[in-house]
C-alpha cells in the first residue's frame, strides 16, 4: 500500500516552512522525506523585531519555491501529495492567511483535501521525528515565542494544560533583555552567545513565581529588573556605552545572570510537574528549547531522577513545515483529523492548545 504524502506548510510568523512527510498506510512511524526554511531574521533586525506586514509579504515571495523545493529534493510532485497541512493557528493573522490561502489554492486546483494544524500541537509534536522519539504519556514544556506552558500529554490531542505564563513568556524574556542590552534581533541567541563569557551569580535578579505553589510562570518582573540593573549602570538606552569594549565582561555577567533565571525557573517547574503527575518522561519543545545551558541542566536533573528528556532535532526547534506535516499525519492515524476539499480559508491568530 502506498504511503500517504502529507505537504504540511508553516506560516505563523517569521518563518516560511514546508516539508513533506510520509506516513505509511501499514501503521508505521511518520518519516520526514524533505523540508525547506526560510528566516527572516536579517529582514526585520533593521526594525528590532517582526514586522508584520513584511513578513506577510516575504511569506508570499518564499512560499511557492519552497514548495518546489521539497518536491523536487523528495522526488515527489504536486499529483503525488494526498493531504496539504497549513498552520491554522495561533501567529500573526496576515501571515497566517498567506498559507491558508496557499492551501486552499492548491487544495482547489489540484483537489486535495485540506487540514489546518495547531502551531504549538506541531512542536509538541516535533519530538517524534527525532531520532530519539518519546512515547506518551509524557509531560511537555512547550518554549515557543509568547507562549510558554507546561502540558500532561497522554496522546494525541489528549492535552491538559497544567501552567503557563500569566504575562511575558520565556522567550520575550530573552528577547526584551536582549533587546535592552543593545543586542540585535532576535535577541535570545544573541544574549545566550554573550552569556557564555559572564558568570550567572553576578547580578542579584529574581525567580518570578518559583515558589507560586502552582506551575504557572511570569517573566515580566525578570526583564524589569535587568532594565533596573541598567539604569543603576547608566546604560539603559545608551548604545555607545552598550556597545563599548570596556562594558562587555559585564553586560556578559548581566546575560549569564539573566539565563540563569529564566532556565532555574523552566528547569524546577518542569520537575514540579513531573512529580505532581507522576510520570518519567519530559519533552521539551520550541525554540527556546535549542539553548544550551536550558538542556544541560534538564537533563542533568532529570538523569538524577531516572526521568527521560526529549528534545526535537536542533533544525527543528523553529518554526517549521516538518512539524506541521507530522502533526496532521499523527492526527489522520489517531483519527482524529476532518479532511475536506471544500476551501476553508480561515485561521485563528488567538487558539487555545487545550481546547484540541
């Protein structure tokens, strides 16, 4: 029997994804036959951040030779894809539609069925292509962007959310430090790089909600107080002092301190819900999820524990269409997913995970 050929296509934000994936008809494990990503990140670091308007329009400019892309590398063309998978939701609405609207156009022209995938179900998900998959149940910290929550999985869209962040999630925090220290966009790579030259105990910064006695977070009081350490510094908005050669030791102590907090607060949270649910297994997903010091000491507290940790490929921690297109095909063999060829062109910026 032949397998199913998912095109799956990623548009949510800063990041025009697609990939091919292939899930067989005998029961087997989706397998990743190619991807293709374009980041904007050179684009929008002239603005300090994603333009929403210009990564609407780059989507369009990249979407269809990405699409020709990962058929040509997988041998594969458009009469060969059974199901074309788009990013529904959540993201910025205008970026969004430029997939759907992909979708739904070649969904028309070519009659294939359409199904629109969670954002943040695909890299809860993206663990699976690893080569170290996870198997449910499992307890996941999802580290995307805005969003940052810790989830109960028992399968797929069996989903209870357990904490997330009441105001700035892990990654703004990253982002709106950086941001403040001078660094360029986007500012969490940037800070983690000038965080490997500073000592973590040098600044005196907070652990918002560690001790909340529930599992949510809040990082908006951490990025308070590195803007405050600045003002003491005389630096805040001062690019030539944050810039000058003299001040990097300590802007590289503010960095490692500021690291420290945010992945002390993921780290012990994480192991919190693991204990409230009993279970030994942890995926972490998204982009934070690629830092360094974030894996290290996971996994350093999970080995303690006997508790196993999944990541997803370093590749794969962005934004991607490999996640997309394997979020619909373990939703089609859950049978959990409604084809239709009937063009439904329409997102959700604002989608809650457990409402799946």
């Amino acid at each position: 029997m032949a397998d199913t050929l998912i095109l799956g296509i990623e548009s949510s934000c800063d990041e025009t994804g697609l990939a091919l994936v292939a899930l067989p008809q005998s029961g087997g494990a989706p397998t990743l036959l190619s991807h293709a990503l374009h980041s904007q990140i050179d684009m929008h670091q002239a603005y300090g951040g994603v333009v929403p308007e210009l990564a609407s329009r780059d989507h369009i400019r990249r979407v269809v030779p990405l699409a020709r892309q990962v058929l040509s590398e997988s041998g594969k063309s458009m009469s060969d894809v059974d199901v074309v998978a788009y990013t529904k939701g959540p993201g910025l609405a205008g970026a969004l539609l430029v997939g759907a609207g992909v979708a739904c156009a070649l969904g028309a022209a070519m009659g294939k069925p359409l199904l629109g995938v969670h954002h943040l179900e695909g890299h809860l998900l993206s663990p699976f292509l690893s080569a170290d998959p996870p198997e449910f149940p499992f307890v996941a910290l999802l580290v995307s962007g805005g969003h940052t929550q810790l989830m109960r999985v028992d399968g797929v869209g069996r989903y209870e959310l357990l904490g997330e962040t009441v105001d700035d999630a892990a990654g703004e925090a990253f982002d709106k430090s950086a941001k403040l220290m001078g660094l360029p966009y986007p500012g969490g790579p940037h800070l983690s790089k000038l965080a490997a030259n500073g000592r973590a105990d040098a600044f005196e910064l907070p652990r918002p909600m560690l001790h909340s006695g529930n599992l949510d977070f809040s990082f908006a009081g951490l990025k308070t107080a590195v803007r405050t350490h600045l003002v003491r510094l005389g630096w805040l908005e001062q690019a030539d002092k944050l810039a000058a050669p003299e001040n990097q030791a300590v802007l590289a102590d503010l960095a490692a301190s500021t690291q420290a907090a945010i992945v002390e607060v993921l780290v012990k949270k994480s192991l919190a819900a693991l204990k409230s649910t009993g279970l030994k297994r942890v995926v972490v997903a998204g982009g934070v999820g690629a830092n360094k010091l974030l894996r290290e000491q996971l996994d350093r507290a999970c080995a303690r524990r006997g508790i196993r940790v999944h990541y997803p490929e370093l590749h794969l921690c962005t934004d991607n269409g490999a996640m997309i297109a394997l979020a619909a095909a373990m939703r089609l063999q859950a049978g959990l997913a409604t084809l239709s060829t009937e063009p439904a062109f329409d997102v959700k910026p604002r989608w809650d995970l457990a409402t799946l």
